[in-house]
C-alpha cells in the first residue's frame, strides 16, 4: 500500500472512530468517583481517567476537536498563504518585497512563545465553540508562510507561461486571470502544503492544550488529555499513552497523505 493510501486510510478510519464513537460510548463530561482509575471492562472498553471519565469517550471527543482544529487552520493558513503568494508572485515589484519580507519577519518571530501570549489574550473564554475559532485563527497566523512562499513560487512560474501570456495581450482583467489561469496551476504545491501541515497543526494545539492554553474542560482535546495524565504516569500510564498514540498516528497519516499527494502530483519537495 501507497503512502497516499496509507495516510488516507488512517485518517478515515480516525475520522469515523472520533465521528461515530459517541453514539455508543458514554457521556465523556460523566463524573463518577467510585470508577477513578478502572481498568478496561465492558462499560468501559478503555478504563477511566482520574474522576472516573470513559477514557474512550474522551479520546472519541477529544479527536473531534483536535481534527476539527486542525481542519479549520489549515483551511485558514491555506487561505491566507495562497492569497499573500498569488499577489506577490503576479504583481511582483514593491508589492512582491514588502509581502516578502512580511512572510520573513513572520517566520523569524519565536513560534511557541507568541503563540502563548495570543492564546492567553483569548476574547471567547466563555465560549467553547469560539474559543476553538479563536485557537484555529492564532495558529493560522503563524503557520501560512510556508503555503505563501510555494504559491509565489508557482505564481511565478505560471505567470511566464504562453497561455497566460496570451489571456493578458487580449484584456482579460485580472481578478479573471487569476482565477481562470493561474490559480488552477498553483492548485497542486497548495494542496499538497496545506495536506502536510496538518500534522504540525495537531502537533501546535497539543502543545498549547498540554500548556493549559487550548480547549478548556469540560471539552477534551488529545492535549489536554496528556495534561491530565501527566502527574499520573506512572501509577496510569493509559491516560497519557491513548492521547499520545492517537497524536502521533493522526501526525503520521497525514505527513503519509501529503507526501503522497506530493508525488501523485509531481511537486517538487
């Protein structure tokens, strides 16, 4: 099996278990003291965390924030680095060296570090749903470069190509070239970016959860999780490996995808 089948089967797989895991497991914010710690049994197939939580409903749940997370940063980094690389690389010019040097100061700033004074800054405390908005838009902010500089780089190469050139000389507008021409041909470094940066999204929201930074209780996310587990791992190492095999597996599907996608593709790496 292909890296590109491989990872899409992964993720699937995780897709459905976080999607469909919760109409049959138990409510995963059910607190029952008498159950702290329990191994596996038929109630509950993965045991129970430190107040007596279903550790399978909590994984379930907390899957669905992590990919959720993930999905809404990476449409918003590929948003905001696709746009920033198409004006760069069609302009050119002034315009080309300010968002350039934009996309460099960006990628010298100390990524954890800004990240957890924006994510302690969070406006939607109160809200779980625009609190996971919030997350997705912080993370996005500072992961869109690497998507703008292969965009530019396309953009530029497409810009140079006869039928692009030939749409030009005859008046198509730009905001219509754009679309119809050029866009089409920096589809494929896009996709394949923002497929591969999945990974590292996860990856950055766990980090954030595990500071205390990300999703708040009573909603769990895989990072938050392990930060639960942390002062218990070595009297229920369960509760920290669970989350951290399900990060690293979702990790691992979806650097399989986009390298796959990368050579189905032909982009170059």
């Amino acid at each position: 099996m292909n890296a590109f089948l491989m990872g899409a089967l992964l993720l699937a797989l995780l897709g459905l278990a976080t999607l469909l895991g919760p109409l049959w497991l138990p409510d995963p914010a059910a607190i029952a003291l008498t159950d702290r710690l329990a191994p596996p049994s038929a109630a509950h197939w993965l045991g129970t965390d430190e107040l007596g939580r279903d550790l399978a409903a909590r994984l379930a749940q907390g899957g669905q924030i992590s990919l959720l997370v993930a999905a809404l940063t990476a449409s918003l980094a590929a948003a905001i680095g696709t746009g920033i690389g198409l004006l760069a690389g069609f302009w050119g010019g002034a315009l080309d060296a300010v968002l350039m040097r934009l996309t460099d100061a960006v990628m010298a700033l100390p990524l954890l570090p800004l990240l957890i004074v924006l994510a302690a800054i969070d406006p939607a405390r109160d809200s779980p749903l625009a609190a996971i908005g919030w997350l997705a838009l912080i993370i996005a902010l500072t992961s869109w470069t690497g998507i703008a500089r292969l965009v530019r780089a396309a953009t530029l190469s497409a810009r140079s190509r006869d039928h692009v050139r030939a749409a030009q000389a005859l008046g198509m507008g730009a905001a219509r070239l754009l679309w119809r021409h050029v866009l089409p041909e920096v589809a494929s470094p896009m996709v394949v970016a923002t497929t591969l940066s999945v990974g590292q999204v996860i990856l950055v929201e766990s980090a954030l959860s595990f500071l205390g930074l990300g999703v708040r209780p009573p909603l769990a996310s895989w990072g938050a999780m392990l930060t639960g587990a942390m002062e218990l791992i070595w009297t229920a190492p369960a509760l920290a490996v669970w989350p951290g095999g399900a990060i690293a597996v979702t990790v691992l599907a979806a650097t399989l995808l986009g390298e796959g996608l990368r050579r189905r593709l032909a982009v170059p790496s």
